[in-house]
C-alpha cells in the first residue's frame, strides 16, 4: 500500500513530463492524458480506502527528511484535487482545441505541465513533514507558471510572473518559520496537533515572541496561495489571463494547496493550543474577514466575468481560512466543508465562464445577456454553482456557512464571534448580488433582446464535466451529514 | 598508503611544469595536458581525502624538510582534500565544457597559452588551500591574478583588455593590501609559518601589547582577500569582466578564482588569527553588514541588467555576498555554511554560465534578452541546463541552493538576535529578487519559437563535451542537494580540527 502513494506522485509525473516526447497527433495526446487522468483517479480512489500509512523517501540531513504519509486531511485534498482534474481535463480537450494561436504555447505543452501540476499536488497533499510540503509547493508554482502564460502574450506573461513572485515570496516566508520550527521544534514530521504549546513544550514558552511572529508569519506565506489579503494580488490578475481549465483549477484546487499548507503548519506543526487566543489569532481573523468582504466588494464591482470569479476566488476561500483560525472542531469542520464546496462550485463556474468564451468570445459580464436561450443546459450549471456559492440548502455552500458560523459563535472571542457571521451573510448577499443578475438576464434578456442562433451548447465533452459538477454541489450538500461527521471523528485528535 | 602524503607537492611542481610546458606545445596536446592534469589532481586529493579521513587529522608537509623559521610547508587536512579536489573536478569540467567555444573564439596560436594560464590557475588554488606559510600564500595570489587576467584577455579585442586591465588594478590593489597586512604581522610576531603566528597572535591578544598593529593588519588581510574575491563594494569589476570574457573563462573566474580566495581567508581566520581573536575584534560585523548588502545589491543590480552573462555576474556578486555573510555572522554554524555555499555556488556557477554562453552563441552572439527570446528552442540542452543553474541559485529544495538557505537559517539563529532578523531578512528578499531575474531569463528563453529558418536546431552532436560536462555538474548538484549530510558533517567536523 505504501508503495502506491509514490505511484501517485510518479504515474502523473512521468506521464507528463514524456507527453511532448511521444509526438502523438492531438487525437493520441487527447487519449494518453485522459488515460493518464483516469488511472491518477483510480489510484486516488484505492487509497481514500487505505489505513493511515508512512514511506520516507530520504533525508537531507537528520531533521530535513523527505516522507510521505496519509493520513484523513490527504486523503481529503487528495480525493479533490483527483476528481477535479480530470473533469476540467476532459472540459479542455475541446476547449483548447481553439486556444492554440501565432506565438502561443503547443496544446501538448499544456497538458504536459497539466499533469505534471497534478503529480505536485498530490505530492503536496501527501507529504509527511514541512520540508517535503515545501518542496511540493515550490514546484506546484514552478510547474502550474506556464498553464497561466499559454498565450505567451505580453499580459499572460506579466500575470504568470506575478503569480509566480507572489507564491515564491510567500513561500519563503513559510520556509523562514521552517528555520525557526527546526529549531524549537522536536521534529518537523506531520503531527495532529502540532509541537508547541502542548506539554513538555518548555522552549516555546521561552521564546513565546519569536515563535508567534514567525507563525504569522509563515502562516500569511502560505496564504498567498490562497489568496488572503494582503498577498491576494495575483489571483485577479492570473485568472483571467489564464485559458478558463486552468483556471477552473488554479482557483479550485492550486490555491486550495495553500489551505493545506497552513492546516499543516498551523494544526500539526505549530499546534492549535499554541496560538488560541493569542494576538496572532485574532490577526488571522480580522485578516480573513477583511479579505472575504473585500474581495466580495470587489466581485460586484468587476465587469469582467473571469475577473469577477477571481475576487470571489478571494473571498471564498478565506471564508475556509475564517474557519481555520477559529481553531475549534465546528470551524474546522466548516473550513474544510467550504474548501470542498467552493472547489466543486468553482470549478464549475470557470468552465461555464469557458464556455461563453468558446462559443462567441463573450467576457464582459454584458455579453452575457440572453446567453440563457443560446446555452440554456450551461446556464443552468452556472446557476446552481451560483446558488451553491450563495449559500442557499440544500446545496454544499450553505453547510460549510452553517458551520462557520457556528465556529464563530462558539469561539468566544470578544467581538469577531458575532462581527464574523454578520460579515459572512453581508458578503453571502453580495455574492448573490454578482452572480444571480447573469442568471437572470441570462434567461429573461427582456423585450429589446436581438435573438441570437438558438442552442449551441459545448458538446458532451464541455457539458457532462459541467454536469457532474453542478451535481456534485448539490449532493455534497445533500450528504453533508456523512462528510461532517466523518469530519469531526476524523479530526479530533487535533483539539 | 603514506606514500600519498607527497601527493600536493608533486601536483604543485606539476602544473607549474606543465605550465611551461604548455607554452611549447601543440594547442591539442597543451589541452591534453591541462585536463589531464586537473583530473589526476581530482584523483590524488580523493586519495589524500581517503587517507586523511582514515587518520582522523591534518598533517603538515615540510617541503625540503628545513624545519621553521627557514622552511616551507603545506598543511593538509579533510577539508583541504575536499576543496581541492571539488576545485580541480570543476576546472576539469569547466574545461572540457568550454571546448568548443575555445576552439572557435581562440586564436589558433593562442590557445596553448590559455591552457597553460590554467596550469598556473590550477597550481595556484591548489597553493591557496595547502598553504600553511602566509607568504607561500602572497605569491600563490600573485601567480593567480596573473595567470586569470590571461585567462580573461585570451580573446585579445579591446572590451577584454579594457576588462582585464580593470580586474588587474582591482586584483593588485587587493593583493597589495594583503601583502602589508602579513608584512605588519612579520613586524610584530617576527613569523611567517600559521601555527607559530597563531601562537604570538594568541599570546599578544592576551597581554594587550601591539594592539592597534594587530587590528590594522587584521584589517588589511580581510580588505584586501574580500576586494580579490568581489565582495561589495568591490564587485563593480565583475560585470565587465564577465560580460566581455568567453563564458568558461567567466566560470573559471567566478566559480574557483574568486572562491580559492574565500577559502584562504577564512583558513587564515581560524590558523593566523584564531576565532576568538578574530570575532572579538568587531570585523566580522562589518564583513556580515557588507555580505548582507552585497547580496542584496548584487541582486537588484542583476534585475536591471538585460544583457545575461552581465546579470550571471551580478548574481555572482550576490552569492559571493553570501559567503562573508556566513563568515561574519558565527564561527560554527556562520562558516560551516560559508564553506557549504562556496562547494554550492562553484558547483553551480560554471555550469550556468557555460549555458548563457551556448544560449547566446547559438542566437548569432546577442547577449540581449530581447536578441534571445526563444533560445532554448534553438538549444534545448542549454536552455534546461540554465533553468537547473537558475533552480539552484533560487535554492529549490534538492539543490545544494536549499541546504545552503536551510544552513544560513540554522546559523542565524546562533548569533545573536541583532543579526538573526537581518539574515533571514536578507534570505528572503535575496529569495524573492533571484525569482526575479531568473524566472524573466527562463521565460524569455522558452517564449516565442523563433524564426526555423534563421537559427537552426543545435544538435546534441555538436556540443557533446558541453552535455557531458553540464551533466556532471547537475547531477553532483542534485546529488549533494538530496545527500547533503555527508557534505555538512564533512565541514562540521574540518572545522572543529582546523
């Protein structure tokens, strides 16, 4: 079985790193990444079942070890991030179809660095201490950089850039609280509910100062991939510049590699009890809220419909965050419930965005008028992504806010356990505010509206992934039950 | 197995035969002879390495056997053997890389005496780790200076000479300060030989007498090996000397020259001064605050530079920063990492400027990154190697970069806490600013699929030697980022015999 999880890594490695090697014609390149895609997903489905493993690859020196290790928390990102590929894989075999122009990247060379994506996210999701997750996240940057910059035009580029200075930067800062945990701390191996704080713990009480510092600040290093203010900046930037797949997964998954890494350093490294109550916590939260009203502010006031995505990306994602810092089990539960729910719906609303590119070139938020009578089936995707994004049930979005909010109020911190869900449901109506209008203007264009041809849907390989998505929202949320309860059994340990 | 103890005289008297030798030789045999050379010195210092770590301790080498005050002697331990050895192995592959630029930019009747210029590198860095007599030292830096300003003007056209003849003054300058700082030294303690000087140094640090002469000549030593090796703000040389020079003689240059320095100042550190002497004297702190700053100088300066064997330059400057840093900011950990970083940054430099240097050569010689957008697709052999380089100089995890980060961090965290969030500080921005420019070089290299009928592919075939080298260099990178144990317990251990 521990062998298997190496397979994980490797099988979408080596299959994407000897892709531009076979020179297939693009019928074969299709066949060879979605086979690649499927027996990734398989593999990921065999071992959602295996019991709690541990497989050191090598060691560096004697505290920079290399292991991988699964336990509930990777087999949760890593069932995501298996599920969510291949859906916007097969979504770009017909989309890319038209992406590739004068002076632009070959198809090939996209889902070559696809699947190699995929082979550093499962690292990342596997991994068994910081310096191994480290690794992962560095070459999750490195490798998902030319997925944004497919166009190679000037802007691509500059956005690729962008997301790259921002997610290295941010790294580094994670790297910096690694110098200072392989110090203090006993080990850098995963353990649920971390190394400080606890007991025996004598040496972080005696450099208490430093140790809070550079868990803020690590901590805010990893947000940058999560796009938490104040490193959020890339998201808005790289989203729409990328082709609608990746960004359907950069917003989806790659930024959720972000929460990973601060649930790792945060909850088995550092250790809940070490930050409970302490100015960083509080921190943490007004930045997190901050970040979810800014970036739901910024989403109503966006005319782009990829950009406005972006910003909700922002915002969405640190609803998860909220429930993080709250670091008791409801808010947990609620964060990961929201990292789910957001991935499916997300992953949902990009490639429908993609799919008004596709047929009509129809970006601007405008354009989109009457787009319910062309592609009635996508809009009617878009709309219960949208209502799953809201927050309405029974769809996933409102379970993960119910929760939230429960964490919030079960905190106690003086004020942020009632300023929280209040800026929660301000910001659940300003998302409804951004996205409901497409819906409805979508489908009732009003009298003046020129009809256009009638139903020109995507074809099964743009509209099943779709599909299944829109679906998966809502049975996520019909079955929150089992979820949250594995949840909560799953990670009490860490409290 | 003792027999090997007269290896280091017998590679010194060596390469300054073969250095003159050279000179009436063939260009083919002079080459023949030089690889030769360095690959049998790589081979002699793994055997002296073997024994020296069987035994557990250095030894000292009277050449001629006249004991001090008259004698000559060479010291020789574990890291001597180590240096030597990666420093020969890098000559050798730095070489055998740069064959074919050196066939095509040397003048036919010239290249002989470019190998024999790298006869005397080799005799003098060899010199430089041995040495266990200051003034043996003077004339080994002297012989260096020489022999690199040939290395550096072999191509003979006046950007080069104008190049070499800036790195002259600045080289002399460096070794002039040296020579005043040993001869102060002479004046007060009357030796010349390291043990018996780190004795009287000891004993007049202890009674107080000839203090300021002490300083002054502390003083001296540090300046005038740190303005040799480019250490800010003596590193403006560097640009234009790497810029207008042939690329292996740029990597020679950054990756064993200016390393062959470092490696003798901080020899000199714990045998003539003594740490104690030395980090109580407050000169570290200023070669930590110019090492910090160096770093991060040499970084911005290599963002606004668009011609990228000035920017490698620019970068060498800032990893030569890294260095001092380590040296100033403790004598345990702070050196373990100098040392650590001198192996990484000669493992990695020469490689990557061989790459700039095929990168431009197969674009029609633009240096620009405007004129080499695309370049990897021409050769895509040099195009991955200078991502590798580049990988490794951002400090990615399995690169000898990484382990160096990760030792800087460690270190820090044993000086003091006025220098602790400095360095990490530093680290971080200099993290940040080498993405910066080297992601921008990556990316223009792999954009744009250039004209096919312009620049034609570069096939493996004719760039054989270049591959083979580059390989080695990545994969010892590789090898000694994953295993880096070894390495680290290897220093750990030197230091604490030294």
């Amino acid at each position: 079985m521990k062998i298997l999880m190496l397979f994980l890594i490797l099988i979408p490695a080596l299959s994407g790193a000897l892709l531009p090697v076979f020179r297939m014609k693009r019928k074969g390149n299709l066949i060879y990444t979605g086979a690649a895609l499927l027996v990734s997903l398989v593999l990921a489905f065999v071992l959602l079942f295996a019991s709690e493993a541990e497989l050191v690859l090598f060691s560096m020196t004697d505290k920079l070890r290399v292991s991988l290790h699964l336990d509930l928390l990777s087999k949760v990102f890593m069932g995501l991030a298996a599920c969510g590929f291949p859906l916007a894989g097969f979504f770009a075999f017909r989309y890319m179809e038209h992406e590739e122009k004068e002076g632009s990247f070959k198809e090939t060379t996209f889902y070559s660095f696809y699947l190699l994506t995929l082979a550093a996210l499962f690292g990342m999701d596997l991994s068994g201490n910081l310096i191994a997750m480290y690794f992962f996240f560095e070459m999750l940057t490195l490798l998902s950089m030319p997925l944004v910059l497919f166009e190679r035009t000037k802007e691509s580029i500059a956005a690729a850039l962008k997301y790259l200075f921002y997610s290295v930067g941010g790294a580094f800062l994670g790297l910096a609280a690694l110098f200072v945990l392989a110090v203090y701390a006993p080990s850098l191996d995963f353990v649920p509910g971390g190394y400080l704080g606890g007991a025996g713990a004598e040496a972080s009480e005696a450099h208490r100062t430093l140790l809070l510092v550079m868990s803020l600040l690590g901590i805010i290093g990893f947000s940058a991939k999560a796009g938490m203010y104040p490193l959020h900046g890339w998201l808005p930037t790289a989203h729409p510049e990328a082709p609608a797949p990746a960004s359907a997964v950069l917003s989806g998954i790659i930024a959720k590699a972000g929460v990973l890494a601060i649930i790792r350093l945060l909850y088995y490294v550092i250790g809940p009890n070490f930050l409970r109550g302490t100015w960083v916590q509080i921190t943490l939260l007004s930045l997190s809220l901050l970040t979810v009203f800014m970036g739901s502010m910024m989403a109503y006031r966006e005319k782009n419909l990829k950009k406005r995505l972006a910003y909700s990306s922002v915002s969405q994602i640190s609803y998860a965050l909220f429930g993080l810092f709250l670091l008791n089990p409801a808010g947990f539960s609620g964060g990961i419930l929201q990292v789910l729910a957001h991935a499916a719906a997300k992953i949902c609303l990009f490639l429908t965005a993609g799919s008004f590119i596709y047929h009509g070139n129809k970006r601007m938020v405008s354009d989109l008028r009457g787009i319910g009578k062309i592609m009635p089936l996508t809009l009617i995707a878009f709309t219960l992504a949208s209502l799953s994004l809201v927050g309405i049930p029974p769809f996933s979005g409102f379970v993960s806010k119910w929760f939230l909010a429960q964490g919030a109020l079960e905190s106690g911190i003086s004020v942020l356990s009632w300023l929280g869900p209040v800026i929660l449901l301000i910001s659940a109506l300003l998302t409804a505010a951004y996205l409901f209008p497409i819906t409805v203007a979508g489908f009732f264009p009003g009298k003046d509206y020129q009809e256009e041809a009638r139903n020109r849907e995507g074809g099964a390989l743009m509209l099943i992934p779709l599909m299944i998505l829109a679906v998966g929202t809502l049975l996520l949320g019909v079955f929150s039950g089992f979820f949250s309860g594995l949840f909560e059994q799953g990670f009490a340990a860490l409290f | 197995m003792s027999f090997c103890l007269n290896f280091p005289l017998f590679l010194l008297v060596g390469s300054l035969l073969s250095a003159v030798l050279s000179c009436a030789l063939e260009k083919n045999a002079a080459r023949i002879l030089c690889m030769a050379l360095t690959i049998t010195s790589f081979a002699a210092n793994l055997v002296i390495g073997i024994y020296t770590y069987r035994t557990g301790q250095n030894y000292t080498y009277l050449m001629g056997h006249y004991p001090h005050p008259w004698g000559n002697e060479l010291r020789i331990g574990l890291t001597e053997a180590l240096f030597s050895a990666a420093f020969s192995l890098i000559l050798f592959l730095t070489l055998l890389g740069a064959r074919k630029t050196l066939i095509q930019r040397v003048q036919q009747d010239k290249g002989r005496f470019y190998y024999c210029m790298c006869d005397l590198v080799q005799a003098a860095l060899l010199a430089l780790v041995y040495t266990n007599d200051l003034f043996t030292g003077y004339v080994f830096i002297e012989i260096c200076t020489l022999s690199s300003c040939g290395i550096l003007m072999i191509r003979e056209n006046g950007k080069t000479i104008l190049a070499s003849v800036r790195y002259m003054i600045f080289s002399l300058i460096g070794s002039g300060l040296f020579l005043l700082g040993v001869i102060f030294l002479y004046g007060i303690t009357g030796h010349l030989l390291m043990p018996n000087l780190r004795e009287s140094i000891a004993g007049l640090s202890a009674d107080g007498t000839y203090a300021l002469p002490l300083l002054a000549s502390m003083c001296l030593i540090v300046t005038g090996l740190s303005v040799k090796s480019g250490l800010f703000p003596f590193h403006i040389w560097m640009a234009d000397t790497y810029g207008a020079a042939i690329p292996g003689s740029s990597g020679i240059l950054s990756g064993l020259v200016s390393k062959g320095y470092s490696f003798l100042l901080i020899k000199i550190i714990f045998d003539v001064f003594g740490t104690d002497v030395f980090y109580a004297s407050g000169i570290h702190n200023v070669v930590f605050a110019l090492g910090g700053l160096g770093v991060i100088v040499g970084s911005v300066s290599a963002i606004r530079e668009n011609n990228v064997l000035r920017m490698c330059a620019y970068s060498s400057a800032a990893q030569i920063g890294y260095i001092y840093m380590g040296l100033g900011l403790s004598p345990v950990l702070g050196m373990e990492a100098a040392l650590f970083q001198i192996l990484a940054h000669a493992f990695t430099k020469p490689a990557l400027f061989l790459s700039a240097g095929y990168l431009t050569d197969s674009m029609g010689g633009a240096k620009k990154f405007r004129n080499l957008t695309g370049a990897a697709h021409v050769n895509p052999a040099a195009g991955a190697f200078f991502a590798f380089g580049a990988f490794s100089m951002i400090g990615l995890p399995l690169t000898m970069g990484f382990i160096v980060k990760y030792l800087f961090g460690a270190a820090a965290f044993e000086s003091t806490h006025l220098k602790l969030i400095p360095t990490l500080l530093v680290l971080a921005v200099s993290t940040v600013l080498n993405t910066v420019y080297f992601a921008r070089a990556i990316l223009h290299f792999y954009t744009k699929n250039p004209n096919p009928d312009v620049y034609s592919k570069v096939r493996v075939r004719e760039q054989k030697t270049y591959i083979l080298s580059a390989s080695v260099f990545a994969a010892l990178n590789l090898f000694f980022g994953i295993f880096a144990k070894p390495l680290i317990d290897i220093l750990a251990g030197a230091l604490s015999v030294f």
